[in-house]
C-alpha cells in the first residue's frame, strides 16, 4: 500500500510518499512564493492533485494543525492544509490526521522530541543517507506513522 504524507504549510508544504514497509518512494517541499494567500492554496491544491496522480496512493494522510501556541500561524496552516484535504478528497482517497505529538512519540519515544530527533529517526527508518528537508521529513514521518499504525490495527483485529 503506498501512502502520501503530507505536512501543510502556508510557505512550505512537505510531502513524503512511502510504500507500507517504510520502502521510501519520494518527498520533497513545494515552496510556495504566490504573491496572495488564494493563489498559495490554489498552487497547494494543484501540487498534490499532481502527486496523487503520479503516485496513486491508497491514503492520504496529514499532520494535524495544532492552534493552542500560534492562533493566527494555526489559522493559515489550517487553510493550507484544507487546500491539500479537498484536493485528497476530490480523488476519492481515504485521508487520515495524526496529532504530531503521537507521531514524534511513536517514532522517537518521545512526544516532545525536535525537529532533528524526527528526521534522524525517518531517515534511519528508511534507510536514507542523503538529508532531508524538515517539512519532508515531517511528511514522511506521518505516512510511516500511519503504515505503522494499519499494520499493527490489522495485525490485532478487534
């Protein structure tokens, strides 16, 4: 099963697919330099039209937009992140949200790890040597959360 992860942002939007076993696919950042906010969510929503046409994968699934430290940054990722959802939604693909603490808690051991401790562990997951962007690395992090989290939920049934 391939899986799109998708780390939204109203600047940068992160990307990673994977196939379930943690086999890396591609990732990446669409870097967003539309003068207007309507123009970026438009360029968002044709981005991951295109990558979900590329890559026909059987989830979408997002890192959920946290409010509770930057109501107004939260507002604007909320917006990007409604871009990439409708976008996912208009093919029929089933989407999924992960709190990202779960994901960094899942991953490192830790809920409260850094940006750095994440993308060390997703690189090791995948075996990747190259570096990674941040918003990449959060995108993958999110899809190898969620392939992890449909093997162990169809390996214990009930």
């Amino acid at each position: 099963m391939r899986i799109l992860g998708i780390d939204p942002g109203s600047q940068v939007t992160g990307y990673g697919v994977i196939e379930s076993r943690e086999i890396p696919v591609a990732w990446g950042v669409i870097r967003l330099k539309e003068k207007t906010l309507a123009e970026r969510l438009l360029r968002i929503h044709r981005e991951i039209l295109t990558l979900i046409e590329k890559f026909d994968p059987a989830a979408v699934a997002f890192e959920e937009v946290i409010p509770e430290t930057f109501p107004r940054a939260a507002l604007k990722l909320g917006q990007a992140q409604g871009a990439a959802i409708i976008a996912a939604a208009s093919t029929g693909k089933s989407i999924f949200f992960y709190h990202p603490l779960e994901v960094k808690k899942a991953l490192t051991g830790y809920g409260n790890a850094s940006k750095e401790q994440l993308r060390y562990m997703v690189k090791t997951l995948l075996g990747l040597k190259e570096d990674l962007p941040t918003d990449a690395s959060d995108a993958l992090a999110v899809a190898i959360f969620h392939a992890q989290k449909m093997r162990f939920t169809h390996a214990c049934p009930g």
